[in-house]
C-alpha cells in the first residue's frame, strides 16, 4: 500500500505542507491553475530556501497583492495602524483568528495589515467559491471538510452557530488557496493513506484577535482532540489552525515512523528560521513493508440506497453533484423498474462513516424519497498514483493502479487536464487522450 508519512517535529501550517507536496514532485502548474480556478485575488511565490541546514521548498501566498505575516508580527503592525489612524482596535464576535491573519508560514498563524475595506467572508461563501472551481469533486469534498473543521472549531469556542464564523477578505483568501491546493496537490500524490507522527505544537503565548492566550491556541488545541501533541524547547506557535484542520481531515492515523520502503523524501520549509531547530515538515513517501504490502487497503464504508420514480434528470444530476461535494466517495444512478411498471433509477451513494449524516440529509431533503436504505460494506481498492507525461500540447496527468508489491494493472489519462487541453488547443478530447496515453506507454518502455 502506498502511503504519505508527515513528519511535524516542527508543526505544520498549510504553506508548510504545500511545499513539502511540491518537493515530493507535485507540479507547481498543477497549483498555479487551481489557484486560476477560485478565482480570488491571490498568486503563490514558490522558492527553495535552507531552514537549518536543510534544502526545502518555501510556498508564499501573495493575497490582495500582500505577504503573510507571523501573527505577533501582524499584531504589532496592525496595532501600529490602527494608533496612526486613530481607529480603535474591535473584536470581531464570532471572527475565527484566520479572519485577521491567516495561518501559514509555517509555524505561526499569518496575518495582513490592510486598509481596505474589512469585508468578511462566511463559510457559505467560502463553498460556493470552492464548489464553482474547476477542481475533481473530490478535492472539493476534502477542501470543503476542512474548512468546515475550522468553523467547527471556533464556532464550539465561541458557543455560536458555524454558519457565524465569518473570515476577513484577505485571511479567507490565504485560507482558501493554502487548503484548496493542499486538497488538490494531496490527490494528484496518488497515496491510500495519509499517517502523521505526533504533533510539536510550540510553547509560550499568541496574540490574537480575542486577547493573548497560551500556546496551542484554543481553535488549534479543539482541532488537535485525540491526537498526540507535545510542546519543544522552541517556545513559538507551531501548529497553526490551518495546518491543524488539514491534519484533522486528511491524517487517518498517528503513529511513530511507520515500517515502509521509501521512495521519495520531501521537506517544506516555514518563514522562521530558528537557530539549532530546521523549521521544517518532512514529508516520506513510500510502501508499506512486509504483510501489509501482500494484502489491498480496504476501509468500512457506508452505502446509502433510495428508489426514486417521481424526480426529474435534471434534479437527479443536482443531487449527485451535491453529494460528492459534501465528501461522498462516489455516486451513481442504476436504472429500475419499479411497482406500478414504472421506470425509475436507484441512487446509490458511498460516503465515509463519519459523512453519512451529512449525505442522508442532503437525499432527505434534495429528493422526493421516502426513505433511504444504510448499510455498512468493506471496500478493497488499488493504490493510485499519478505520474506526469508530456503531449504535443502539454502535460497531463496519468492515473496508475497497481497491486501491492506488483505493476501497474490499469492507468488512464485525467480528465480533466485533457479537457482543457482539448478546449484550449481546440482538438478532439479523444485525440488527447490517445496522445497521452502512448506518451505514457513510450515513457514506460524506454
């Protein structure tokens, strides 16, 4: 099985695991689209830089034509600002700490100081911007999760409704590109499951819009629940709560340093440079050694079934496309006949055990069932990966299965990089996928 082992002696911020995808060969272009593809006023900066003696890749996220900013520093020019101008510093009610100053640079939460108008975004929107991006549905899934821990989070601390938890124009921006891209980049690394080690979340205290509080910070330290986390001689904030929601919804499990035949070893570097400490988050992928290698990765999941005879196509389509924006596994239509000699379809939705609440609701009230069948099934899958090959008219992504510890059993172009290709070169989408294809299989034979 092929699996992605997170290294975070030094915390973890969004940024911070962006480069490490990026170093362990994730494309900078594939990242560079699907920040084109939100549609926001943002561009990354992509750099190598040393952290301790260390090589590593230094993602920056340019919001609004602004670069992040340690949050204490943020506080301080903020604070400044503010005195210059004679404005008042306000608590915003309900504003998660991502609204001021965004996460990521690696070990701190990020700021902006801005003088534009504080226009805020609320996690509606934040969906609709994801959903509306020319992403895989299930990055959007996995995207919109996050997010959603994130509310979850603050919305807890601050005993309030998720549907309050609103972010800063520039803040939402940086949260949107550093957790959009993670979600995308973390699919096109084509592992089966992601592993964390125990989480160094820093020590001392943080400034934040809310006051000072100790290290981790409580959105943080909510999203962290059950996992294992300490505190190091660095006394700095570590762990941002970006880089603990990604974490919270991608990692599977934690453990110490898992028994695997390497196969590439990736670093993603913060801002800070610490004296004697590499500011970094070492990314290992590889395969799962001994027994595990000769058995497929299997998982329980929930199946949802619903006979539907009364709904329109047009719905149907609606419903699937909602689903799989709401984190299902995969969604299809099998068509029925039904009593009274009516043709009807069987919708059948795969979800996570965790999600099933989220999809029966969205069955319940998008269709015009009556019920919904839930059963529990042990679904085995192949590893998956992607690799890249060059076509005539540009790069597109091909998918590879394979048997643990065998070959590739089946591969496929992406769709969605033929699809533009062909929209942009105006040729034949097939006549893509044939090129891409035999670019692939030349590749492969030499």
């Amino acid at each position: 099985m092929r699996i992605a082992y997170l290294e975070c002696f030094s915390g973890i911020s969004g940024d911070m695991l962006l480069g490490a995808l990026l170093d362990a060969g994730v494309s900078p272009d594939l990242l560079r689209r699907t920040v084109d593809a939100l549609g926001v006023d943002a561009r990354l900066e992509i750099s190598r830089v040393d952290r301790g003696g260390i090589s590593a890749v230094k993602v920056d996220v340019i919001a609004a034509g602004e670069k992040e900013l340690p949050r204490e520093e943020f506080w301080e020019q903020q604070t400044a600002h503010d005195h210059e101008h004679h404005e008042p510093v306000h608590e915003h009610s309900h504003e998660h700490p991502l609204a001021h100053h965004q996460h990521s640079d690696y070990s701190h939460v990020q700021g902006h100081v801005h003088s534009h108008s504080r226009h805020h975004r609320g996690l509606k929107e934040i969906r609709e911007i994801i959903n509306s991006a020319a992403i895989s549905a299930t990055a959007k899934g996995r995207a919109i999760r996050i997010f959603e821990a994130l509310g979850t989070a603050e919305a807890k601390i601050h005993n309030s409704d998720i549907e309050e938890i609103h972010f800063h124009e520039v803040g939402a921006i940086d949260a949107i590109v550093d957790i959009v891209c993670t979600a995308v980049a973390a699919e096109a690394l084509g592992v089966d499951e992601w592993i964390c080690s125990p989480l160094n979340v820093g020590g001392g205290t943080v400034t934040c819009a809310h006051g000072t509080f100790p290290i981790p910070a409580p959105a943080t330290l909510e999203l962290l629940k059950n996992a294992p986390i300490y505190s190091g001689e660095i006394q700095k904030e570590l762990v941002t709560p970006t880089g603990a929601a990604i974490v919270s919804v991608l990692v599977s499990r934690f453990s110490q340093f898992p028994r695997m035949k390497t196969e590439k070893i990736a670093y993603g570097a913060g801002t800070r440079d610490f004296k004697g400490h590499p500011n970094v988050v070492r990314l290992v992928v590889g395969e799962t050694a001994g027994e595990d290698a000769l058995s497929l990765p299997h998982e329980e999941i929930t199946v949802l079934e619903a006979n539907l005879d009364d709904m329109t196509p047009q719905v149907f389509g609606y419903v699937m496309e909602q689903a799989l924006a709401a984190g299902a596994l995969d969604v299809f239509a099998t068509a029925v006949q039904m009593k009274k000699n009516r043709p009807g379809m069987l919708l059948t939705v795969l979800c996570r055990p965790e999600d099933t609440g989220r999809l029966r609701h969205i069955i319940f009230t998008e269709t015009t069932t009556l019920g919904i069948r839930v059963r529990r099934e042990t679904r085995m899958t192949l590893a998956r990966r992607h690799v890249a090959v060059q076509t005539k008219w540009g790069e597109v992504r091909m998918k590879l299965a394979n048997l643990n510890g065998g070959g590739v059993v089946n591969y496929a172009p992406e769709y969605e990089d033929c699809r533009r290709i062909a929209e942009l070169q105006h040729v034949p989408l097939k006549a893509v996928m044939q090129e891409a294809i035999k670019s692939y299989l030349e590749k492969e034979n030499g």
